[in-house]
C-alpha cells in the first residue's frame, strides 16, 4: 500500500530546494548552513506559551516577507502537510496554533521559509533559533 503525501509537500520541498539548495529535507540536520556558529538562544522551556509565540513573531518579523512556508510536528500528520501562510496572518498564525493543536508551535522544531526575501528561520527544541540567507524565489 502505497502512503498518501500531502499535497503541499511536493511545493514546499521545491522551495526549500530554491532558496537553500542542497538541503536534504526539513530536520535541521538536513538544512545546509546551520553550523553551530548559525545558533543564537532562544529560550522555550518553562517559559509562558504566549511570550514564546510573541518572541518568535519579533524575530521573523524583520527578516520573512510574503508567502511563508512554515514546516511543523504537526505538517508531518498525513491531513496537514507544511502550512502557507503570508506574513500579514503570520502572527495570528502563530498565536492561535497552539489553541489548534493543544501543544505550542515551538515543542518541536519549526523551520519557515520566506522565499521572496530569500530567508529561512529555523527554530531548534533545545532552545535555538537561526536565520539563513539563501536564493530569493517566487512562489507560482
């Protein structure tokens, strides 16, 4: 029997593939350019879920522009696949998705990717964050 794929995965690993070529998939060990030295803190444990979510929309603020595609535990459940999400509701996005799923967005990690600014946010479970430049893309 052969396993269903959510249809977003095939757009979203060609983005990931257009602005960070060479990664093999969403698993921040298989994303090119997050070296240690990539890594700056960003504390999840036993802090507020809120401050959590709040902290995260500060950081991509500045640096994701667009169409992002955001990659969670939860885009690996056959019926949700990778979310697609513009900027402008990024921030509800991220505030209500805990409300959804009864768990907070950064349990797990989370990798964004704005292809129109060229940028990706990675967010590790250990409590670390990372930008990375690559390619600019537009999504069709």
């Amino acid at each position: 029997m052969e396993l269903s794929v959510h249809p977003n995965w095939r757009i979203a690993e060609r983005v990931l593939d257009a602005v960070n070529p060479g990664s093999g998939g969403f698993d921040p060990d298989q994303i090119v350019g997050l070296s240690p030295a990539a890594w700056t803190e960003f504390p999840t444990d036993d802090r507020d879920p809120r401050d959590v979510a709040e902290r995260l929309v500060d950081y991509c603020r500045p640096v994701l522009v667009g169409i992002l595609v955001v990659v969670t535990m939860h885009s690996f459940q056959s019926n949700f696949g990778p979310f697609f999400v513009h900027d402008t509701g990024f921030s509800e996005f991220v505030h209500s998705y805990a409300e959804v799923f009864e768990d907070v967005m950064t349990a797990s990690d989370v990798v964004i990717i704005s292809p129109r600014a060229g940028r990706m946010v990675v967010v590790h479970h250990n409590g670390l964050i990372a930008t990375i430049t690559g390619n600019r893309y537009e999504l069709r």
